[in-house]
C-alpha cells in the first residue's frame, strides 16, 4: 500500500482545492494512503505531522468549491538549498510518503524534478548521518515525483490550460465590464493592469473577450515611438467613429522593445497629453486570483487529480518525471522537465529579444 502525498507550492490559484481533493481521493480509491504537506515546501522542510498529515475522504469534501488552496503554499528560500531539501528527504521518509505530488507554477516544479534527481544523494547522506535507518533506507529508494500545473499565468508551456487561469480570465473580463460601465457614463479611458507574470495570455484574452480597444503583452513589444503612435491612431479612430470608452489592458510584464517596462502610468501619460482623455488607472491586483473557481478549472484539476495519482502508480525510477497538461481536450502525460525548459526558453527568447521566437514558443497560436 502506497502513500500519496500532495502538496500546493507558489502562486495560489483558483482551482488547486478542487486538484487536492481529486488527488486525496483517487489515492484512497486506489487503495493508497492520501497525505498533505501544508504551506508548500515550507511544510516539507519544517516537517512533522502538523505539516506532513494523512488525510481522509472526508477531510476534502466540498473542496471543489472553495477558492485559493485550503492546504496552504508558500514560496519557500530553505527548499532551494541543499540543506533543506535534505531535511525535506528525511521528513517525507519519517512519514513514510512514496510519492509526491506538486500543483504549482515552473518554479515549484523545477524544485519537485530537483528533489527527485537528488534523491540518491539526498537518502546516502541520511543513511551515513544516522538520520534514517537501513531499513529505511531500503524502502525509500525513489521517490516518485508528479507535477500539475496551477497557476492564474497560464504561462507553462506543454499545456494549454493551467490549472486557475481560465478563472483569473473570468474576474478580469467582469472587472473590466464594471470599469466599462463607468468610463461609459464619463466618456473616460482606462488603463487596466492585469496579472500574468511574463506571459501576456490572461491580457491578451481578456482583451479579446472584452473588446479593449489595445493591449500590451511581453511577447510583442514595440519601440517608444512605435506604440504611442499606433495606440494612440487605434484609440483616436474609435472615439472619432463616437465609442464614449477606452479600454487599454497592460499585462504587467509589459515591456517595450528595448527591455524597458510598460507601465499603466505611461500608457496613461501619453493618452492624456497626446489625446487630451479623461484616463484613469485600475491595477486589478489579487482579485484576481480571489474566489472560486470556474468550472472549467474544476473540471480541469478534477481530471488531472485523478490522471497525476495514475501517473505516480505507474511510475519507475527509469521514468521522468511526469507532468500532467491538457492538449486539445485530452488530458496528457508529459516529461515534466522538458516541459519546465520550453517554458523558460521563452523567457530567454524574450531576453535576448528574439520576439519571434517567443511568439512561437507560446502554445497560444492566435498571438499575431
Ligand atoms: P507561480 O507561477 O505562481 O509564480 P511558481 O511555482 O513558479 O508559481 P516560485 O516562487 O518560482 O513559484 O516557486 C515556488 C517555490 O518552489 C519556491 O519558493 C521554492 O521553495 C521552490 N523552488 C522554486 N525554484 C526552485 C529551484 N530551482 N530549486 C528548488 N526549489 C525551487
């Protein structure tokens, strides 16, 4: 009988509580045991069972419908060293957990692949320091590692949909409908900035799905003069056909072509002085990130529950590291490291200001 922890790490994001409870679920149906690591890695390296705890059917029900993570995440400094991903090791060993399962962001991730290469390494030095016995030496030889995807970002890359997003899209697009109302009755422009870390897919969709008049997302900068003028043409031509609103959504890793961000305080400077608007600012801030979660993202962590706990029993130490993703509608299993190293890839594109090729590393095809 195996026991199946589950853990959430950095970002919150709506939709992890309904991921968690199809974890703890699928394990006890599977016969395992079902654990949770409170407060993300933190709880790994402080340890113990107020923070390694084995849990039960009915300590997840209703889940599904509650936002933010009820198990905690953290972003936690100890866990990038070695020293405490050591202790990490001993504390999941003394709580006799074979299998971890991570729902964060690439970051979290690339710890949970660390943990796990690590592990050999980690358990001969427990073993020599006499923090673990040779019996448990032995049980413990690999430590299965599965991650899921839960972030507002929608930034990993290998999937289309991470667990969250859709519903951070949701809040923007009724923020930006309120706003809409007020500008409305005011004839006044707004610069609205939205989440998304250096990915610009929850600024690009909602500007999509709200009619913004302009948006701004990392993938596609342009120079100083380049924006201003084709914003302000666009912005110009909408009021001059009678439209009494403006929308601009700034993704807030906004960036003009020589690497400098984008602020909503430069959007709104140059649609003042250039076009004489009555503008206001919204930072939209974590509400963003705040209640529950559409269906879409429980569906979405329900499925990917249930295929993470398939994943972990089928798992080998010759496997690696699996990391479950959506692709056109079907829930899949993918290498989680590659998938970790296409995300960052793009981040380096976008440093070296290769635009197009972060453009084409993004799975979102309808970015031009
Ligand atoms: P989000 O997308 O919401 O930012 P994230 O998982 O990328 O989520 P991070 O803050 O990057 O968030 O990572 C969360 C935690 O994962 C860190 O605080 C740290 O404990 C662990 N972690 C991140 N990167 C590493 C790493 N390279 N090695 C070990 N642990 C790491």
């Amino acid at each position: 009988e195996k026991a199946i922890a589950v853990m959430t790490s950095g970002g919150d994001a709506p939709g992890m509580n309904s991921n968690v409870r199809s974890i703890v679920r699928s394990a006890i149906f599977k016969g395992c045991q079902a654990y949770v690591v409170m407060e993300g890695y933190e709880g790994l390296v402080r340890g113990g069972p107020e923070y390694i705890k084995q849990v039960t059917w009915e300590d997840v029900r209703g889940w599904s419908t509650e936002g933010g993570t009820n198990i905690g995440t953290a972003r936690c400094m100890a866990f990038k060293k070695r020293e405490g991903r050591l202790l990490g090791a001993q504390h999941l060993i003394e709580a006799g957990v074979d299998a971890l399962i991570v729902c964060g962001g690439d970051g979290s991730l690339t710890g949970a692949d660390l943990f796990r290469s690590e592990w050999p390494s980690l358990i001969k030095e427990l073993l020599e320091t006499k923090r673990i016995s040779e019996q448990q030496y032995t049980r413990y030889q690999h430590l299965n590692i599965c991650g899921t995807v839960g972030s507002i970002d929608n930034d990993m890359s290998t999937t289309d949909a991470t667990i969250g997003a859709y519903s951070a899209l949701d809040r923007i697009c009724k923020a930006i409908d309120y706003v809409e109302a007020t500008a409305y009755s005011h004839s006044r422009a707004f610069v609205v900035e939205v989440m998304g870390r250096n990915c610009g897919w929850l600024a690009l969709l909602a500007g999509i799905a709200t009619s913004a008049d302009y948006i701004f997302i990392p993938e596609k900068p342009a120079s100083s003069e380049e924006w201003q003028d084709h914003m302000c043409n666009i912005v110009a031509k909408h009021r001059s056909k009678g439209k009494r609103t403006t929308i601009v959504i700034v993704a807030e890793g906004a960036i003009s072509a020589d690497l400098t961000p984008i602020t909503p305080k430069d959007v709104h400077k140059v649609l003042v002085d250039k076009l004489g608007l009555d503008t206001r600012i919204t930072i939209l801030g974590h509400v963003q990130r705040g209640g529950t979660a559409v269906a879409y993202d429980r569906v979405l962590a329900t499925l990917q529950g249930v295929e993470a706990v398939n994943a972990v029993l089928d798992s080998t130490p010759e496997t690696p590291s699996p990391l479950i993703a959506i692709n056109e509608n079907k829930i899949v299993r993918k290498p989680l490291m590659d998938s970790v190293a296409l995300t960052k890839s793009v981040a380096d594109a976008i440093q070296a200001k290769d635009f197009d090729k972060a453009m084409s590393l993004r799975d979102t095809e309808f970015v031009e």
